[in-house]
C-alpha cells in the first residue's frame, strides 16, 4: 500500500519546499517505500488527517498517521527493518539528534531568515497573509527587515560548516560510504533553499555543495525532480 | 594482560592533561579493559615505542602499539565486540567523526588559545622551550599574545554549544542514555580546561556543565581522580 506523505507547497503544488517534508522524502525513498506526495498549503496544514498535526510533515501508512521528521524516520526504521537502515544501529539515532539540533541552530537559523521573502512570493494569497502575520509576529520585524538582517548571518554560513568539511574529507557521507538520516538532515536545509530561492549560499568550489550534489542525485534523484528556483 | 596508555604530562607525572589521551583513558574505561597509564612529557613524545607516532595517545595492547584516539577506539570496538560499545553500530562510528570535527573546530580552536600559558606552567623547562618555540611558530603569535586574543573567542564560547545543549535536553548524553565514544570527545576537550587551568569555560547553570560533571562520575571516576587545577 502506498505511503501518503503530506507536504508543504506554495500556490504551485508540485513543488514541496519544506525542509522537514524533504527529510521525509529522502527517508521513504531511502527505505524503498513509495509513497504519493499531498500538497499542502500553509492555511490548510491544522486540517491534515483531522487536524493530527500542528506541522507537517505528515504521513499516513495504513493506519498509521505520524508527524515530526525525525518520529516519522524511527517508526519507518522501525517498522521496515529488513530495509536499509536510515541510522546504523542505536548508536546512530543518539547521534542524529546533534546533527538535527547543528542543522537547525546553525543552518536553519541563518537560511530561515534569508529566505522569508522568497517563501512569501510562492504562497497564494491567503497563505501570504498567515505566513506574513505568524513570522513576523514570531521574530519582531517585518518580512523585510529581517531578510535585510540576515545577510550579516548569511556571510557567516560557510565558517559554520567547517565541521562537514573536514567530514566530508574522510568520507562521502555523513553517514559514512552512503547516506544515513544525518545526511538528510541537513540535505533538507540546503533543498529548501535551492527550490525557495535563487540565491548561492554555497561556494562552487565548496566540498558541502559537492556532497549536495550527491544527494540531490540519490534515489533516483528525487530531489533533483524538483527544479531550483530560478 | 594489562594495556599501557601513553599519555601526555607536564612535570607532574601523576596529571594527564592531553584532551586526545583522555578520549582514550575513558575508552578503555568504557570497554572495562585494565590499562596502566605511562607518562610522557612533551619532549619524549617522538621516543615512545621507539618512534611509533608523531602524537599521544599511544596504546600497546600485547603486540599491537596503536596511535591517534579516533583509531585506537575503533581498533578496541573490533578487537572486544563483547564489551560495551563505544559506537553503537556503523553509523555511530560515520557520526563520531562530525563530533571529533565539531570539537576540534568549535571548542579545541577556542580553548585550546585559552590554555597555553597554563600548559606551559604545567612543564619542566626543556618541555617550555619546546612548548613555546612549536606553538608560536604555529600561531605566529608569543604565547602571552595568543591568550589575550583568545578572549573574545572565549566569550563566544557558549553560543558555539548550542546544539549540544539542545540535545542534553532530550537525553543525558550525545551517545543516548549512556556515554560513547562522542561523549568522550567533548569530554577530553573540557578535561584538559579542567586539569590545566582554573578558569572556569562553562556557566554553573550551564547542562553542559551538568553533563560534564555526569562524565567526570563515569567508570569510578577516573576522570575526577585527576583533581582540577587550583
């Protein structure tokens, strides 16, 4: 039976841009699951499954409804165990909660702000007045101001990833030899900036855009079906 | 047979400082293995098993002498399977190498300036004349000069272990309910703070510090037993 993962788009419903909806994605595809993509705009995530939860993603497997990425990539672990394991053993599920608290602490936190006004200009109308209202009651700014403020936190981005860096000289992963959920992680930050925006937050020549790279090209490469923004 | 840990001290024989050494001091512990710690002083460094590794730690386990922390760690994981592991699986040992790149980048780079006037405290004199001529030729700075520039990197300390904060609210340690080899990677970076120096890197009310001090428990307490300088 085919997996329903429930995800956030703008007015164009083929394009999922959430970080967290994409860490799902990658997490199905690397279990071999198929699942079928429910768009979902911002107004009309409190009604997914009955309103089961405040965010998405969210999936529902048979009976199963479940929200949270990384819930939802111990209960796919978990329950598709003959499957590649997305954590390399219980070593690896402590482990991933670093890198989902770095990815969000020290990615999340400078992207998220550069990117307010590139997720506004792909909402609908309806969805531009929640998101506008709820993040800017959230951070204190306007829109504008706080793209404006980010840039400072923007020029510091590649210093914040020297930690990947000297990873990714050792291994091609950070998983190891393939990727694991870490990988996807942190893959998620760097998708939802390439569908939300035109703008480089990686250098060319970066070793962290080269492994982008490669994870846009796994499973068949479904992060690459969706297009950068251009 | 017991195992010898060559470990690096200052003139007092009986204080192990080296952050490296004491990953793997807490690595034997964790495997519950006999070890017998050998001091070595900066300047005998290049002579210990006539000349086996540039750096301390070193291990001699029977007929097998072992350099660098991360390698002694795994060759313990795969030659005692049966004790308590230090990985938790594959991919606990792909993600310790982020922990060992994040401590080395965010903690090891601000600490590390802090402390060298305290190592150097800690030496015999032929070991100060090769402390400070390896060091400042390193850094291009004199040793005082480095310290004082270290300040400001030293109050940005806190904000730099924001995600390792995010995670002890989850769990009590980086490896889950119990220690692995992450934890003590950290671990030997607020160990060597704590045995060289009496400034004080972490807040009282820090979980951090809470954390550490869970570490400092662990294994009868070995790593308490060395006391904290004064």
């Amino acid at each position: 039976m085919t997996i329903t993962l429930y995800e956030l788009t703008g007015k164009d419903a083929t394009r999922p841009f959430s970080p967290h909806c994409w860490k799902t994605a990658m997490s199905l595809a690397h279990k071999g699951l198929e699942y079928s993509g429910s768009a979902v705009p911002f107004t009309a995530v409190p009604a997914v499954e009955n309103g089961h939860g405040k965010t998405v993603p969210v999936i529902r497997d048979g009976e199963h409804i479940l929200s949270d990425s990384f819930d939802i990539a111990l209960y796919l672990e978990e329950t598709y165990p003959e499957r590649p394991s997305l954590f390399g053993g219980p070593g690896g599920i402590a482990m991933a909660r670093f890198f989902e608290a770095w990815a969000q602490t020290q990615i999340h936190a400078v992207i998220g702000g550069a990117l307010l006004l590139d997720i506004h200009a792909m909402l609908a109308p309806e969805d531009q007045v929640y998101f506008r209202e709820s993040r800017e009651g959230r951070i204190g700014l306007s829109l504008e101001e706080a793209v404006a403020a980010s840039q400072s936190k923007v020029d510091g981005l590649s210093a914040r990833l020297e930690p990947m860096r000297l990873v990714l000289k050792r291994q091609p992963f950070l998983g190891g030899q393939g990727p694991l959920f870490a990988d996807y992680i942190v893959f998620g930050a760097f998708q939802w900036a390439r569908v939300c925006s035109a703008s480089t937050f990686l250098a060319a020549d970066d070793p962290v855009a080269d492994w982008f790279q490669r994870c846009l090209d796994l499973h068949g490469g479904i992060g690459r079906a969706t297009a950068a923004a251009a």
